[in-house]
C-alpha cells in the first residue's frame, strides 16, 4: 500500500486489550483511545478460528458475538479487509467514524 494512504488512516494504536463483561480479555487489531476499535479481517482469519468440530460458519458467529462483547464496553467498531486497506474509498469510511469523536479534524 502506498505511504501516502497509510499515513491517512493514522493508526492511534495497536492490539489494545478490552476486558468484558463475561470475564473475557479481548484484544482488537486498532483502537482510536478506546473510542473506536478497528478489527482486520483475513481471509485465512475464519478457517484459522475454528475450534475442533466447527464450522467457518461457526467461527464468524462466535466472532460477531465477541465484537458484540466489545461493543458494549463503549468503543464503535470498524472493520477492514486487505482489500479495504488498498483502497482509497476505505479511508473516508474510516474518517466518518473518527470525526465525529474528534479524533481526526472534522
């Protein structure tokens, strides 16, 4: 991905962990000072989840119930692709979650 893009999405910080209500720690890819947290999704990301005798379905079902947990701490909840990431449209997306918590200049 070209600097220029990157530079534009302006990363606050990494791996952030977000304790739940259930007892659970979870840890997001991206986090904007726990306002918004950005969760990256693989393609190899599903298969890679399951538990034994699960489906991929399975996993995307317990991995929506996760970012649900997370969600309800306070954070907002933004997810990308690779493919997201290369293109230009992704940045604007990201910018209308941020802007309106002042984290990027409006």
């Amino acid at each position: 991905m070209p600097a220029r893009r990157r530079r534009s999405l302006s990363f606050r910080g990494l791996k952030r962990r977000f304790p739940v209500a259930s007892g659970s720690t979870y840890v997001t890819d991206f986090d904007w000072e726990w306002m918004v947290v950005g969760e990256y999704d693989g393609l190899i990301k599903y298969g890679r989840l399951c538990m034994p005798g699960e489906s991929i379905a399975d996993a995307v079902i317990r991995e929506k119930l996760r970012e649900d947990e997370i969600r309800d701490t306070g954070p907002r909840v933004v997810r990308c692709t690779w493919n997201d990431l290369e293109r230009i449209a992704f940045t604007p997306r990201l910018h209308r979650r941020l802007a309106p918590l002042g984290l990027v200049a409006a």
